[in-house]
C-alpha cells in the first residue's frame, strides 16, 4: 500500500490506489495523526517526518507519547500555564475580605504585607483584584492604595 502526499499551506491532500483523502491544516488533530501514521509506518525517518509537519524531533516523541497514552484526544492542544487560580483560593479571598471589613481604610499594600507576615504569599496586585472582584475599592480613587489624581488649583 503506498501513498502519496502533496502538501500546500492549507492543506494535505493523500492519494492513495483508491482514491485520496484531504486533510485541513486547522484541524490539528488529524493533521497530527497523519504525521505520526507517516513517521511510523514510511521509511522516512522521524526527524525528517517531523520537518516536514513544523516539529521538531522532541516534540514529534511528546506527539507521540500523548497518542500512546490517551489515544486522538491527547493529540489536541491543551490550555497552557496554571489550571486554577491557586494564589486566590477562598480561604485567601475570605481573609482579605476580613482585613478589608477590620480596616475600611487599609490600602491593598497594607493588606497584602499582614498576609504576607500571617504566611500567605500574595501580591498587592492579587489583594487589588479580590478588592475589584468584591466592590471593596475605595471610593474616589482609580486604585486602591494610590491618591486619587489631584486636580491643580489657581
């Protein structure tokens, strides 16, 4: 059985004794799958495979390994960097919320550096967003902690 490739930039399109069948360059997916039939099952080699479809030789085994593992699904894209906001769990946005309820005036510096000598790692910026995500900002200014612009006076 052997197969013949074109490959343009938006598509591949292989033929085959029967027939052909065309494969869009969006769907990843099988873009993907095809790669891995070609690199396993031609006698190119897999480097070579693997320039041919943009990867290189590292990620072509990663390609691999997911689709060894958990079949087509793993060959999708998944999301990048953290999964979930680990930094503001609800016990961490319970006790900004506390600090802001004792001290209506605390800034979001002053709230983060009581957190932080309580031992929870948190940025200003993160105990600004809990402030934002609750309504808690103070009236009158852009951002919590900072004088509201003054206005020049003649």
């Amino acid at each position: 059985m052997e197969l013949t490739v074109e490959q343009s930039e938006d598509r591949i399109v292989v033929v085959g004794k029967g027939g052909s069948l065309e494969l869009r360059s969006d769907d990843e997916i099988a873009w993907k799958l095809f790669m891995l039939i070609e690199g396993e099952c031609s006698s190119r080699t897999r480097i070579a495979t693997a320039g041919k479809y943009g990867f290189s030789r590292q990620r072509y085994c990663q390609i691999r390994t997911a689709f060894r593992e958990r079949g087509a699904e793993g060959l999708a894209s998944r999301k990048r960097g953290p999964k979930t906001n680990y930094r503001r769990d609800g016990d961490t946005k319970r006790q900004i919320v506390r600090h802001r309820y004792l001290d209506p005036d605390a800034s979001a510096e002053v709230v983060g550096q009581k957190l932080r000598q309580d031992g929870i790692q948190i940025s200003d910026r993160t105990v600004y967003r809990v402030f934002k995500e609750y309504g808690l900002q103070k009236k009158g200014s852009t951002k919590t902690g900072q004088n509201p612009t003054r206005t020049r006076t003649n």
